[in-house]
C-alpha cells in the first residue's frame, strides 16, 4: 500500500473513531452486547455503501469540470439552488453539531485530567485553538500528525484491552434488551462518518477510483472492528443492572469514562480508557475540522467568493461550536444523536442515493434500500428526541 493511500485509510479510520467511543457505550447499555453488535453492523453497511456511492458521485462530477467538488458543487448540479440551500443547511448543522460533541469531549478529557486545575471553560478554549492552528497549517501537516496519532490510538486501544480482559465478565455481556436496539443507531450512524472526507480524498488520491475505494472500506473496516471491542472492554466490566452510573449518564449526557470513574473499581482500566479516549477524538475532530474548511471553500466558490479566506473559514468552523459548548456543557449525547438521525442519513444516505438514482450510477433497488433505512433512523431519532 502506497504512502498516501495508507495515509488515506488512516485518515478514514481516524475521522471514525471520535465522539462515538466516548457515547456509544452510554446508549448501548440498556440494549446489551448482542443487540449492539447487530446495529453496530447496518450502521457501518449503510454508511459504507453511502461513502462509495459518494465517491462515485465526486469522480462524475470531476470529469465535468477541472475544479475540485464538494457536496455543494454535487447538490447544485443535481437540485439546483434549493438542493444547495437545503445541503448548506444540512452540512452545517451536522458538522457544527459534530465539533460541538469534540470540543465538550476533548474539554472534559483535559479537564478530568488535569483534576481540576483549570477551569473546564478554559480547557474547551485550548481544545479550539489547537485544532484551529492544525488545521490552518493544512493537509501535509494534518497527515503527518495524524499518523502519530493514529500510532498513540493503537498503543492506548492494546493498554486498554489488555488491563479491562482480566476483568471482563461475561454474564454482563449475556444480556441482551433488544427493543432498545434502534435507539442505538442514530449515534452509530455518526460513529462511522467519514463522507465529508470523500472530496478531499479523491484530490489526494489524484482521482484513483481502485485506491479511494480500497481506503474507504478497509478504514472504515478498522473501527467496526475496534468500536466491537470497545463494547466488550466496556460492557463486560461495567454491570449495567446494578450501577446507576449508566442511567445518570444517558440523563446528564455524559462520557462513558465517567461512567467508568463512578462504577468501576479498576483504576488501570479507568487510566487506559481515559487516554484512548483522547487520541480517539483528536484522530476524529481534526479531520472533520479540516473537511470542514474545504467544504466552507466550495461553498463560497458556488456564490461567486472566489478568494480563499483560510483564517476567515477557521473561525467560522472553531467558534460557533465553542460558543455553544462554553454555554451548554451537557449536550455531548444529544449533539451526537441529532447529528446522526438528523442530518448525516439525509446528508450522506438520501441526497447521495437520489443523485445517483438520477444519473443512473447505481442499482435503482439498492438506492431504495438506502434511502428507506435513513428514513428509519430519522423516526428512530424522532421517537427518541419525544421520549
């Protein structure tokens, strides 16, 4: 595998392995190991299949035209004005969203760190200038950093399984609840999200249709993998029947390593837990910073905005979600959920699906499918968001 193309993977993986692993476990506790795995699986086939229809969809549009395309550019060819209204609608309230979940992640992990010693509005803040300073440097420093990272990802990830196995009980992960399966969905849904990525991917991947497809699916193949085993590193130790720790999570929106810290009496597996934490959301929130940036590029291209304006870009993608993170500390869960079962299955499953249904890329049934099963999650988000 070529250097970029492993840089590619990595990326793809990282973008992946963020938030999630900081919520996913909260949601799933009610539901059980099982009933987890099996969603874990649709979600990650359904954003699979929607990340290489997308993929498609960028390469078509590129053979149009010698500039770079976004979700913008696709929208406007495909629905016109209204498509790119409703895309620009779409694309900001889930990434906004999304950073809003990183920065309350990346701050509470510093702050529980640091046991206190600097205000926790004051570790959100530092969390916002290092991923803005990255993030200006741009892609090659992205990516060499990102690799580093990716590297303490793999080392704390084996630090965590390897102190939570000898505690692992396997009764705790027999239980299984599966009406409140669907419920987990719309947080896995944007577990697995890496799509805005596909654009700049295929710019740095020159095109290579084989090459982008092979790091699609094998990066996103290494956080299903690694989520699956998270949940038993989690599960296994934590019994859900006789903590309160997981019911004053899902109220509270907290992260499972708090719920780690309150309920489990193991303080190796808590200190692992908590630094694989971190590289699983810096890995994930620079990414999706960066991706953001390209896609705020497309956009004021599409309205005549033909300067780029980096610092300008920046700071419309780091201090709105910073804003709301200093003033609503409790919305990391519901950040993710709304993120997911709101605008990433009609971003990246509907709007993909009817374009390439329009152009005739794709099978018409398997289109159907998609666009049937985020209509699914969007309920699922809908009953739960009433209660």
């Amino acid at each position: 595998m070529k250097g970029k193309e492993l840089g590619a993977v990595l990326l793809v993986a990282g973008c992946s392995i963020g938030a999630g692993m900081l919520g996913v476990p909260v949601i799933t506790g009610p539901c059980g190991f099982l009933p987890a795995v099996v969603c874990f699986l649709l979600a990650w086939l359904f954003m699979l299949t929607t990340g290489l229809v997308l993929v498609d969809l960028v390469l078509h549009a590129q053979k149009q035209t010698a500039q770079e395309v976004h979700l913008i550019t696709l929208a406007s060819r495909s629905f016109g004005r209204g498509g790119v209204l409703l895309v620009w609608f779409l694309f900001s309230f889930l990434f906004y969203c999304v950073m809003t979940a990183y920065m309350l992640g990346g701050g509470t992990l510093l702050f529980d760190a640091l046991q206190g010693s600097i205000p926790l509005n004051m570790a959100l803040v530092l969390v916002a200038l290092f991923g803005a300073i990255i993030v200006l440097y741009g892609a090659p420093v992205l990516d060499r950093l990102n690799r580093f990272l990716m590297l303490g990802l793999i080392l704390t990830y084996l630090a965590l399984i390897l102190t939570a196995i000898p505690h692992i009980d396997m009764a705790y992960l027999s239980r299984a609840t599966w009406a409140f399966a669907p419920l987990c969905l719309p947080v896995m849904i944007i577990s697995f999200g890496y799509h805005n990525l596909v654009p700049s991917l295929v710019s740095y991947l020159n095109k290579d249709r084989k090459a982008i497809r092979r790091a699609i699916m094998i990066g996103s193949a290494i956080p299903l993998i690694v989520y699956i085993i998270w949940e038993v590193a989690i599960l296994g130790v934590i019994p859900y029947s006789s903590s309160q720790a997981w019911e004053k999570a899902v109220q509270s929106g907290d992260m499972v390593t708090r719920v780690l810290a309150q309920a489990s009496g193991f303080p190796w597996v808590i200190r692992a837990a908590e630094a694989f934490a971190f590289f699983a959301l810096v890995t994930s929130f620079l990414p999706v910073a960066w991706s953001f940036v390209d896609f705020l590029k497309d956009a004021a291209r599409e309205i005549g905005i033909v300067k780029k304006r980096t610092g300008y870009l920046i700071i419309c993608v780091f201090v709105p979600p910073l804003i709301v993170a200093l003033t609503k500390p409790h919305l990391f869960l519901n950040a993710l959920s709304a993120a997911g079962g709101y605008a990433a299955v009609t971003l990246f499953g509907i709007l993909p699906a009817l374009m390439a249904y329009k152009l005739k890329l794709r099978s018409r049934g398997l289109m159907t499918v998609l666009i049937l099963f985020a209509l699914f999650v969007m309920g699922v988000e809908v009953y739960s968001s009433l209660g």
